[in-house]
C-alpha cells in the first residue's frame, strides 16, 4: 500500500516537473510547480515526516508560489509565450547534468534505497514530530539554524532597501 | 477487510460532513440574508416557502440550471480548474475539525498546521480564477487577494501560536481538553483579537472583502463567473467561515467542551458557539464600511504583526515563569 | 497601495525596463459611476495616473427642445433634468421665467415652494448619502436612507401625484394648493427625521474605517474649488461660506432662518458633514415654512400665453448639487429664443480630473460618490 | 466643521439688498464695472445693457481680441474680483452679421454679484480659450464647441463632449434640423478613433 502511494507520489512529481519545464506559458508552469510540491509532501508525509509536508505546502505551495504568481500575472504573458524559450545551450546542459549524476552517485551510491536508513529518533513514539523537530534543531543544528535565519534577516534587509530606493527614484 | 471497513465508515462520515456542509452553508447564506435585512429594516426572503425558507434551495436549483460562460479569450482548464480549486481546500480541512468528542472525520497530530496549510491553497484558485478570466477588473481583484489573504495569513499563523504554546500540542482535540477548566480567551485576549480580525480578512468578509468591492472592481475575481462556478466560490466564502470560526472556537472557546453545569451535549455547544461567531460576522458586515487596501496592509503589518509578536514572547516568558 | 507598485514595477520583458500604464474602463455600466458616466483611468499599480470622463450617453437635448416649445411646457422637461430633486427643478424654471414679468407671487405659494424644495434637497442629500456610503462598503446606511426617501416621495405623490418627476410648479404660482394632509404628514416627516440623521451618524460620522476612507481624500482647497467653478456643497465643504439661498434669495427664503455649514479641509468626509447639516438644516426650514404658512390664494393672475418681453435672463438657485441656474433668451413669442442650462453636476464632475490624480482607485470611488453627480443633468 | 457655521446664523430681513440699492442710485447696472474694466482698457466695453436695469443682469459687449485680457483683468480686480466663472455657453443668431454670441457668465462670491460678458463672432471664426483664466471654462468651451461649432484656440483638448467624437454637425445652431435625418451625418467610427 505504502509503496503503492510512494510510486503514485514520485511519479508524479517527475511526471509535473517535466510538464513544468516545458510549457510555454509561465503560469501553467508555476501552477505545475505548485502540483510538484504537493506531491512532495505526499513522499514526505509518507516518510513520516507529517510537520515537514505541512510546512511543504504551507510555505512553498500557500506562499511563496503565491507570490511567484503575483509577479508573473503582472507581466504580459501573452508576449512572453512568442518569445523564444529555448537557449541553444544543450552542450553545456549535458555536461551540467552529467557532473550532477556522477556527484549523486559518489555520495548516494553506497545507500541501499530498498530499506531506508533508520532515523535517530523513532516514528510515534512522540505526540507528533514537532517536538523532535524542535529539539534536533535547537541542539545538534543550532548553529545552521541560527546562520540561516540570519541570512533570511539579510535578504529581507536588502529586499526592502532595493525596493525603497525603487519608489524614491 | 480492517482496512476496507476504515475505509468505508471515513467515507460514511466524508460523505455526512460534506453534505451536511454544504446544506448549512446554503441556509447560513439564507440566515444571513434575514438578519442583515432586519438590521435594515426589511424583511429580507419572504416568498419562497414560510418565510422564504426554501430560498436557499430555490437559489441552488437556479445556479445549476443557470447558462455557464466561458470567457472567449480566457484560458479554459484554469478557469474552469479555479472554482474547484477554491471550493476543494475550503471541504478538505473539515477532515481535521473536531465537532464532538466523538464525531469528527479523522485525527491528526499537526491538525492545526494542517488546517492552516490547507486552507493556504484557497488563495491559489482566488489567482487563478482572476488570471484566466482575461479581464482587468479581475486580475485587480485577484493580486489583492493574493496579497491580503498572504499577509493575514501571517498573522493567523502567528496568532494561534499562543493558546498552542498553552496547549502544548497542535492536535485539536487535544486543546479543546486543555481548556476544559478556563478557556484559552482569557489567557490570550491579544492573540484572540488578532485572530478573529486575521480571520475576517482570510475569508475576504466585510470589512476586508476588498478581493470582490463590487463597487469598485465589480465583484474581483470572480466578475466573469456565472452559474455553478460562481456558486462554487460563494461556497467556499462559507466554508471557510465555518472553518475559522470552529478553529477560533476550538483554540479560544473550549471548542465542543461546555460549562459542566449546564448539561448539553457536547455538538449542542458547537453548534451554538458557531452561531454565535457566524452572528458576528454578519453583524459586522451589517455595521461595517470597507477598508481601502493600503489601510488594510498598513494595519496588519504594523499594528498587528507587531501585537501578535509581543503576545508570543509575553506567553511563552509567563509560561516559563508560572507553569 | 505600496506593494503592488513596487511588483508592478519589475521589469515586463527582458529588452523593455520600466512598467506598463494600466488602463481601466470605469462604465459606462460600473455599480459606483452613478449612472452611465465612464471613466478611463491610467493606473500605475493601484495609483491614478490620469483620468478621462467620457459623458453625454444620456443626451437628449433638452436645451434644443426648450428652444421650440412653450415656457410652461418646458416645465415638466426640467423634472428629467437633476431626477433626484425634480422640484428643485422646477423651482429654478419657474422663478427664471418669473424674473421676466413683475408677478406678484402669492407667500403661501412661496412657502410652499421653498419647503418642497428643501424636501428635494432632503431626497437628493439622501440618496447621495445612500450610494455614497454603499461604495465604501456601509451598506446598511443605504438601506436606511431609502426608507427616509420614500417617505419624502410619499409627501411628494400627497401633494403633486407624482413621485420622481412631479412638475410641481406652475409660472405664477402652483397649480393648485397642496391638501392638508400633505401639510400633516410633513410635520411627522419633519419632527421624525433629525432622529433618523442621528442614526446613520452613529453607523458613520465617528466610525474609524469611514475616517480612514474619507478624510484627508480628495481634498481640493477653495481657490482650486471656484477655479473649477465647483458649486453646492463641494465649495462648502473647502470653506467658501456661499449659498445662493443666501447669497441670491428666491421664494420664502429671505424669511427663513438657517445655517450654512462650511467644512475646513476639503476633503471627502467635511463635504460628508456639510451635507449631513444641510440635511438638518432642511428640516429646520420645513418647520419654519410649516409654522409661517401663510393662507391665501397659490397662484397670481397670469395672462392667458406667457409672452415675455425681448431681453435674456440668467436666474440660478441653489440645487442640492450647486448652482443650477437657467439663462433664457426671449424674442418676444410664445417659446424662448435660447435656454441654456447651467448644469451644477457637469462642472462638478469637471474637477473630478483634479480630484483624482495621485489618488488610489478605491478612492476614486469615494470621490464620485462625494461630488455627487446626476447624469441627467449633466449631460442634459 | 467649525462652531463658527452655528454661530454664523444671520438672520435675513426683508428682501435682499441689491434691489433696494438699484432703485436708490439711477446710474445703469454694471457702471462701476465699467469703470474698472475702462481704467485698464479704454473702450473695451463696447456696449453695455441690462434687462429691467436689474443689477444682476449687467451685461458688457467685449471684442473677441479683448476677452481674455478683460476677463483676466476682472478676476484679478478687488473691486471686481469675479473668481468664478459661472457659466460659459453661446446663442445662434443666424441673420445677425455675427452670428454667434459667445456669454461670459461671471459670478463674484466676495461682493455677491454677477456680471455678463459676451463676444460677437462670425461663423467659423475661432475664439480664444478663458480655461487659462478659469479651468472651469475647459468642459464648457468643449460643450460650445460640441454643440455650436466654434472653436476655442489653445484649449488644451478641444474634443466633443457631450456628442459622439464622429458626429457630422452642431446640433444647437438655428440651422439644425428638428425632425429627420438632416444633416445628421454619421460615420461608423474606425477602430483607430475609437482608441482601440
């Protein structure tokens, strides 16, 4: 049953994301992307990670898609579908994805997928995996935690000076 | 056979939540049309059956019997995609709510960033249904949608942190337990008004429905729908009241828990404390002119962020403190 | 609207920087122009760039048919002017043509007159209030002020038989004296309103949304406001203290007492107080007509055709929209040379442009709503 | 609103000042006007009349080449001081040697009284623009142009306003017929006009 569903979920997110890629209209592409996610969070509700897939949807479907949508609807789509979408970069693509596969390989080759690796702490035990979550990130990944909220901090900074700058000009 | 007999009684109940949904939202439609009209001074339906009790279903039949336009130059599937994609959060979250002790669909440890996730999604078919229309007054409509319902999302979000932090879990029935002595109103009145205003906007209810000012952009997002389709985001607005006010009666209100005094079963106390919420906002809608969007921008963010920030570190400061 | 702006602001395509003007088509079938009145805005993000009426979709050319019919005919033709405040209408004809002859117009008809007048003037501040409250969202209010109409219309129908377009007056005088039950029914209309004004302030007048929406929106200064020779309760709401029931009394108004309210900023929510004080002031008016009635006949002796003498005329009165005034041509027959209308709502909606610009689109709304405009009129 | 509206309660007695005064003094309605226009512009005022003598219906006959520097002249004036421009239309009279009379209908809300001003021109002669002087004369100008045919030079956007932008005539001259087609003429509009 559970593989059943992990098949039906990984399928259709390559299955979205291939769509995704080559459609010529940025909306349908961005609404693609959007599916993408939601079967994300299907595999990760699925690998028991439930709070992760809430936040999956919650942030990236509910958000910031949201808000890629919102700029895309501003511009002239219709003029962006006859513009031309190809780069005429194949080659270097190829290479690009080759490099990509052979460093997947040297740090996932030796992971047997067919069990999945145990994690630290165990599935049910606790209420919900809030806690855990919780308690992983404010101990063994503080300091990760705090560098990224800090770099968020940052973008958010810089975001609003490049914008106010933006309306005074 | 476990399983399929799982199945089948969450399909039993999917089944009685759904429809059950859907004919109290019609008649929530028709309560709220009688009591704005006698807020003014009119009777409001009075000629289908008693009363005009079977408007609602008088209403129904015309929409589905109604011609369904597809703008010319819109783009078909996501215009026909958007009204379902509204409607479809909007009944999916109900598979979390707790109406009673016992009846509820299913029980999840996240339930309330489940609800909270889910009904994100809403916004997507409020964008979508305003990009394909192809028309100005509905894009307009939609980027204000978009923009109000992700900002008070925010605020919704962080609002319900405080009654949690109290609770100390995000499964619902386990918070409505948590307050069977005091409810949470009393220990988060900030977070409270927070959420109740957050929520207004959410469902895009006067004083915020701005997303659809008729009087400025004709009806928003959903000016080019007609027949069912539009029917289908008039569900939605309702179900999603229904949704907010059974989560702000839940983190605030004991949820289906009464007073022990006063024997009543535990779904007669969801039903009132919801007629009461729902009371309030067609009130509100009676009484209320409409904010103007950068007013209701400014005061989410500047005046409602930063009380609902204050509410968290004051809880969780008291909490270490007291318990 | 901040946010829109700056997004609007990305760049459309990768050759062309800068951003696209949105236009948008306001009418002529829009639920808040009031009529068939259409308007192009340019917008950048939410903000008005610049603004064009496009009006005359309700032009029938009354003035051209005032040219080729008889004074007292034309009577009824000023009613489908301002439909609002037909008496009001009339008002201005009647005593524009009188201003030609040396009548001796009875008091009572005068009295009448004037409170007939306020009556309208009470009709149309309400429906004004009505439609402009239900742009901004406060649909109660609406409702509300409907019912106060139609208790006006009801005392209109008593006297006249007519309820939107009553040819109330006659050259001379009235046709003839109103019924004593239209006298009674007055004087419960009168005592039983300012209560009722006092309602829809409560719902608005100290309401934060209804502040925030009005004030310190669409203001226009008073040298701007008689540039655009706006007139009526928009120059008082900017401060100029001129009523032409003052300034230029016609009917019973030399003998009434009352107040013309002025605002100080200019803005949407002081032209909201003038006219809610007007409405108060209406009322006083109509209790003084009703305690100073005098009796007697309503109507002068009148020659049998109206044949003014050769020479042109402008009279104007005080509209509840601001000054409608006729400007008539006589050649000595039966029919007036030239009759011009001087319609208060076309240069009303003149300085909508000036109003506008700078302002949300929301807003631009709300300014329709407060210059208070009567497409019949305008476009005549 | 201020307390002042309250206090501000004058009671009216008796009829209105200005006819009182007009019967007094036996000069013609407008003289003082006259006078204030005459200092600045000799012979400007080229006639001047007033229907009944009645002080509200002073009228002055001003050149077409003279209106705006007049009208600017009694704007700005204290003694005249007329800041609004009340309203701006025109009559036909199809046998006179100059056919149109353009009317100045000035109103000054400091000293509460009116004043006429009007031009004499012929047909298809253009006037000069007052929407320098008074912004309210830009619609109104349109309107004339719309309805009588005269052009306004330097207006800022000489459209029609009341009439469709392709109607064929001026409906408000004399010569426009009342029943008919007459010289209704109208064109499908392009897309281009339309502005489409």
């Amino acid at each position: 049953m559970e593989l059943y569903f992990f098949y039906m979920f990984a399928g259709g997110m390559i299955l979205t994301s291939l769509l995704m890629i080559t459609r010529a209209n940025v909306i349908h592409a961005a609404l693609l992307l959007v599916l993408t996610f939601f079967f994300l969070a299907g595999v990760f509700v699925l690998a028991g990670a439930e709070f992760l897939a809430a936040v999956q949807i919650l942030l990236y479907a509910g958000g910031i898609m949201v808000l890629y949508l919102f700029s895309i609807m501003l511009m002239n789509v219709e003029v962006a579908v006859r513009m031309r979408q190809w780069h005429r970069q194949g080659a270097v693509v190829l290479v690009a994805a080759v490099l990509l596969g052979l460093e997947i390989w040297a740090v996932l080759g030796d992971v047997e997928f067919a069990k999945p690796k145990q994690w630290e702490w165990s599935l049910g035990a606790t209420p919900g995996n809030v806690e855990a979550l919780g308690a992983v990130l404010y101990t063994k990944f503080l300091f990760p935690f705090e560098v990224a909220s800090i770099l968020l901090l940052a973008a958010m900074i810089g975001a609003i000076v490049l914008a106010k700058r933006r309306i005074e000009r | 056979m476990d399983m399929a007999l799982e199945i089948a009684v969450a399909a039993i109940k999917i089944f009685i939540v759904v429809n059950v949904v859907q004919l109290v939202v019609a008649y929530t439609i028709y309560v709220e049309r009688k009591v704005i009209a006698h807020a003014q001074m009119r009777l409001g339906p009075m000629r289908v059956g008693w009363h005009g009790l079977l408007q609602p279903i008088a209403d129904g039949l015309k929409l589905f019997l109604k011609e369904d336009i597809i703008p010319d130059k819109s783009d078909r599937i996501v215009f026909v995609l958007a009204p379902v994609m509204v409607l479809v959060p909007a009944l999916v979250v109900y598979a979390v709510l707790p109406f009673s002790a016992t009846f509820y669909i299913t029980q999840i440890n996240i339930g309330l960033f489940f609800i909270l996730a889910i009904s994100s999604l809403g916004v997507f078919g409020i964008v979508m249904a305003g990009w394909a229309s192809n028309s100005k007054y509905s894009l307009l409509g939609a980027l204000r949608s978009a923009a109000q319902m992700l900002s008070y999302e925010i605020f919704l979000g962080f609002s319900v942190i405080g009654p949690l932090m109290l609770a100390g879990s995000m499964n619902l029935q386990e918070i409505v337990h948590a307050q069977s002595d005091v409810w949470f109103v009393f220990y988060q009145p900030i977070a409270f008004i927070v959420f109740f205003i957050a929520a207004m906007a959410e469902t895009n209810r006067a004083p915020f429905d701005l997303p659809e000012a008729e009087t400025e952009l004709v009806a928003g997002f959903h000016t080019e729908y007609s027949g069912m389709k539009f029917a289908f985001f008039f569900l939605a607005e309702y179900a999603n009241m229904f949704v907010v006010s059974t989560v702000g009666i839940v983190l605030f209100f004991g949820g289906w828990d009464g007073p022990d005094f006063i024997p009543l079963p535990g779904f007669v106390w969801y039903v009132l404390k919801l007629s009461v919420f729902m009371f309030v906002f067609i009130w509100l809608r009676a009484t209320l002119p409409r904010y103007r969007y950068d007013q209701l921008m400014r005061v989410g963010w500047k005046f409602m962020f930063p009380l609902v920030m204050i509410n968290i570190f004051l809880t969780g400061f008291l909490k270490y403190l007291f318990l | 609207m901040v946010g829109v702006a700056n997004v609007s602001r990305i760049e459309q395509q990768s050759t062309v920087h800068g951003t696209e003007e949105l236009v948008i088509n306001m009418g002529p079938q829009h639920p808040s122009t009031h009529g068939v009145l259409r308007v192009i805005l340019k917008l950048d993000g939410e903000t008005v760039n610049d603004l064009d009426c496009d009006i005359g979709y309700l032009h029938r050319g009354t003035e051209k048919i005032g040219e080729n019919i008889t004074y007292t005919m034309f009577i009824p033709y000023t009613d489908r002017l301002d439909y609002i405040a037909a008496p009001s209408n009339n008002l201005a004809w009647v005593t524009a043509v009188e201003k030609f002859f040396d009548w001796e117009i009875p008091m009572r008809a005068q009295y009448i007159r004037s409170m007939v007048g306020e009556l309208s003037r009470i009709a149309s501040h309400l429906l004004w209030l009505a439609t402009h409250a239900l742009d901004i969202g406060a649909m109660t209010v609406f409702l509300w002020c409907f019912r106060e109409r139609e208790m006006v219309l009801d005392l209109f129908e008593t006297a006249f038989g007519g309820r939107l377009t009553v040819n109330a007056f006659r050259l001379g005088g009235l046709h003839e004296d109103v019924p004593d039950k239209f006298l009674q029914l007055t004087q419960e209309f009168a005592d039983l309103f300012p209560s009722r004004i006092d309602d829809y302030e409560t719902l608005l007048t100290n309401n934060r949304i209804w502040l925030q929406r009005t004030r310190d929106v669409g203001i226009i200064s008073a040298e701007d406001a008689m540039d655009l020779g706006l007139t009526g309760p928009i120059i008082r709401g900017s401060g100029v203290r001129w009523d032409l029931r003052r300034a230029k009394p016609y009917a019973a108004y030399p003998y009434l007492d009352f107040v013309v309210p002025v605002g100080e900023n200019g803005d949407i929510y002081d032209r909201y107080l003038v006219r809610i004080e007007e409405l108060r002031q209406s009322t006083r008016i109509i209790q003084q007509c009703l305690e100073q009635l005098p009796g007697g006949p309503v109507t002068c002796k009148t020659p049998r055709t109206i044949k003014p003498p050769e020479g042109e005329i402008y009279h104007s009165i005080e509209n509840p929209k601001g000054e409608f005034g006729f400007y008539i041509v006589s050649d000595g027959t039966t029919t007036p040379y030239r009759v011009r209308i001087r319609p208060p709502s076309f240069i009303n909606l003149g300085g909508l442009k000036k109003l506008c610009v700078g302002q949300l689109v929301a807003d631009v709304v709300a300014i329709i709503g407060s210059i208070d405009i009567v497409l019949g009129e305008c476009d005549r | 609103m201020s307390d002042e509206a309250v206090e501000n309660s004058e009671q009216t007695d008796g009829a209105p000042e200005s006819e009182e005064s007009a019967e007094e003094v036996k000069t013609p309605p407008g003289e003082d006007l006259k006078e204030v226009v005459e200092s600045a512009f000799p012979g400007a005022v080229l006639e001047q009349s007033a229907y009944q003598d009645d002080e509200d219906e002073a009228t002055f006959v001003v050149g077409f080449d003279a209106i705006v520097a007049v009208a600017t002249h009694l704007r700005d004036h204290g003694d005249s001081h007329f800041e609004l421009l009340t309203d701006l239309t025109a009559t036909h009279y199809p046998e006179a040697e100059n056919p149109f009379e353009v009317l100045y209908h000035l109103y000054s809300i400091e000293h509460n009284r009116r004043l006429r001003l009007k031009v004499r021109i012929k047909d298809g002669q253009s006037m000069p623009t007052v929407s320098g002087i008074w912004s309210s004369a830009d619609w109104m100008e349109r309107e004339v142009y719309d309805l009588f045919g005269i052009e306004f030079e330097d207006h800022p956007d000489l459209r029609r306003i009341l009439l469709p932008d392709n109607w064929g005539s001026h409906p408000m001259r004399k010569d426009y017929p009342l029943e008919g087609r007459g010289e209704r003429i109208y064109t499908k509009p392009t897309r281009k006009e339309i502005g489409d």
